[in-house]
C-alpha cells in the first residue's frame, strides 16, 4: 500500500472537518498502518544497528512503492544513496535516480530518506503524531513534500540548500526572519491536543528509560557519574514548579528550532518563500518560553565542522544579549499582529525565555543520555549531556536576576564532571 500516496491524496477532503475529529480520523487510518496498538510502546534498548545494504534496499523499495513512475523503472543496484551527516535523532540519507533514467517535469530526481533512530521508534505517539503533523504542513505548503510514510522513516522533498550555520543566527536579518517564522508557526491552529503535557512526558519518559535501562551502564562512566549520582525525578519536579510561576502561553511549538533545522535560501526574489524550517519530530502544543529559551541557547552550541571528538563545540559568550532578545520580541510580537508593544511586554518576554531555557537544558540532557546508549550517530553525546546539564544548574542560579536590569551571564562554570 503506498501509504504516503493515499494519505496525502485524502488529507485536503480530511482537513475540512472539525479539527479534533480530523486528528482522530488519520490518528486511527495511521496507527493501523503502522500496526500500532493503544496502550503498547515497543519498547527495544539496543543500540541502534545501521547496516548499508539494509538501507539501500529500504530506499529502493520505498522509493519505488512511493514515487512509482521513474523510480519503479530501474532495480535495486541502480539507486544512488549517499548518507547525509548532520542529524542527531534519525539517520539521513540522499537517494538519486542515475542521471540517464530521464523523468517527468513534476518528478523529483533526488528525495530525502528519513529512517528514525531509537528515540522516535521507541513511541507510538512519537511516529504518528509526527507523521500527521509533516503530512499537514506539507499540504499547506509549509514544509517540504511528503512522498512517503512508513513505521520506520519516511521518503520526503529534498530542498537543495543549506541549512543555517550557528553564527548565521546571530545575524539581525536572519534573526528577524525566524522571529517572524516562529510566530506564524506558533498561531497555527493544529488538530492536537492543546493542553500542554509534552514538555513534562517527554523529560519523565526519558528520565525513567535511562533509570530502569541505562543506570547501570551510565554509572560507570567517568564522564556522568556525577550527574547520575543526582535525583533526576526530584529536579524535574523542582523545575516545573519554577516553570508554573511563569506566564507563558499555549501555542503549537517546534521545540528544537536549531540552526541545521532551518533552511535559507536568501536570493529567492519571493521572501516567503526564502526560509523554512524543517525537522518537527518534537513538535507540539507547548509553552511558547521554551521555542524562545530553546532557540537562543542554540545560538552557543555548533554541531557543524567539528570533526574531533566530542564532535560539537560550545560558546556560552554568544549567548543573545537582552537587547538581541527583544529585537526578536519586537519582530515576534509585530507579526503577531501587536502594534503597541511596551517595555513591560519585552520584559515579560525575556524573563519567559530565560526561564523556560532551564528546560531546554534539561530535556537536551536527558536526550543526550538516552542517545548515548542507543545511537550509532558519531556525537559526544555524554559530553553534550554534562554540558546541557552545566548549563541547567548555572541558568537556575541566576534566575533571581531576571527581574533586573542585569544580563544573563555568559560563563558556565558549574561543573558536573
């Protein structure tokens, strides 16, 4: 069954109706084409397995169920696939037709093969719900095409550019692009559930797999012991009262809004059109401080040309000033549709940031944790954990100077290791 095919034939008549009853509907079609069953998560802790020739015969037979035409003309040992680096929860591959295969005008020659990584396999929710959101941006022309979904990956447009470089973030016209990008994302009305239960689920699943599957193994190593001796569960729960005393509103969020999930194509003449963001496998309805806290944390941490261990590089003296952040605000909130914006309101904002960037370090950590027992990706992941986690302890102490006038410090010198 082409799975991607139908569901993206039917997802404009689907889109009409009401929006929970639309959710439920394709929630439905999708489980039972993954095979999915309420109330069961596969739950596998082995490390992840990456075998070429498994991926080669994926992407044929993907490609060819999906694309059909073109694709279903040449055989297995004609497809092109390059491995793409870069990502750091699923494994990213190119898949060309050879170039004397000729094609259709509205063909695509090249797609990209996206195959989860033991993160997004080890949820239910975590695949469909995904898999739903992708296939609804993708119809209203929001994110790149969606050819193919399977219970393991998915077969997608490839938009041939670049993504973003760390330092392109601090740009005042690139920044002013993604302010205004994040606030169109965030005044979607997507058909998901709206009550904020995200933030908290993912970073308790994740707490709960590395103490019942990885405690023992973690312990061992020099690099987090210390970090493991900690109360994991305590501190969340300590985090999420400090999150409850800010105001901070409901929105349908991207939540990992990182420099390589953006794409810019800076002389497309239609402005439009000249960026998107990609990669929404953590997207959700969640408090809008943590797309603000979580995105100017990324301005400190590279994960592009480093190729030494631990394969990323980290500059805590980027992080963005205030007045950098309320320029953001000020873009934010003028496509938000607010024409009188205060010095309250910026305030308000920059305290809702800084904040809620305590969680964007605690969920990075325990990800990391998690990735270091389970991902083949080359990434200092126990290193980046301690790192996100150092970063938690120092933002935390200086959340009683937020309500001055007084930067955000730069130095990170809470050490964990």
């Amino acid at each position: 069954m082409n799975v991607g095919h139908n569901l993206h034939m039917n997802l404009g008549k689907l889109y009409n109706m009401q929006p929970l009853l639309f959710f439920q509907k394709i929630l439905r079609v999708v489980a039972a084409w993954f095979g999915l069953k309420r109330g069961k998560v596969a739950m596998s802790i082995e490390k992840d397995e990456i075998d070429d020739e498994e991926v080669r015969l994926k992407a044929y037979r993907w490609c060819r169920d999906s694309l059909h035409s073109s694709w279903a003309s040449i055989d297995e040992d004609d497809i092109i696939v390059k491995r793409l680096s870069g990502g750091l929860t699923n494994y990213l591959y190119l898949c060309y037709l050879p170039s004397d295969v000729e094609i259709k005008p509205v063909e695509p020659r090249c797609v990209l093969l996206r195959v989860y990584g033991h993160v997004a396999k080890t949820s239910k929710e975590f695949v469909v719900h995904n898999s739903v959101v992708f296939a609804i941006l993708s119809e209203k022309g929001l994110g790149p095409k969606l050819y193919g979904i399977y219970h393991d990956g998915r077969i997608e447009e490839y938009i041939p550019t670049k993504s973003l470089r760390r330092m392109d973030l601090q740009s005042p016209k690139v920044s002013q692009l993604i302010a205004q990008k994040l606030a169109q994302f965030h005044g979607l009305d997507m058909p998901l559930c709206k009550e904020p239960r995200w933030l908290y689920h993912i970073i308790n699943g994740w707490v709960h797999e590395i103490q019942n599957n990885f405690a023992e193994n973690l312990q061992k190593c020099p690099e987090v012991m210390k970090l493991m001796s900690m109360n994991l569960e305590e501190e969340l729960d300590c985090m999420m009262k400090i999150l409850s005393q800010i105001e901070s509103p409901v929105v349908f969020c991207h939540n990992d809004l990182q420099e390589g999930n953006i794409l810019y194509i800076e002389e497309n003449p239609d402005k439009t059109k000249q960026m998107t963001v990609i990669d929404w496998e953590y997207c959700s309805y969640n408090y809008r401080g943590f797309d603000f806290g979580n995105h100017f944390l990324e301005w400190c941490y590279d994960y592009a040309d480093n190729p030494d261990p631990p394969y990323y590089s980290f500059h805590p003296e980027d992080y963005p000033s205030r007045k950098r952040q309320y320029e953001f605000f000020r873009e934010y909130l003028a496509v938000m549709g607010q024409t009188a914006i205060t010095d309250e309101d910026l305030h308000n904002m920059y305290v809702e940031a800084n904040t809620f960037a305590l969680a964007s370090h605690f969920l990075w950590g325990v990800w990391s944790l998690v990735q270091s027992q389970t991902c083949a990706i080359k990434f200092g992941f126990m290193e980046y954990a301690v790192c996100r986690f150092e970063g938690y302890f120092k933002m935390k102490e200086q959340l009683l100077y937020l309500g001055s006038q007084d930067e955000i410090s730069s130095d990170y010198s809470v050490e964990l290791s």
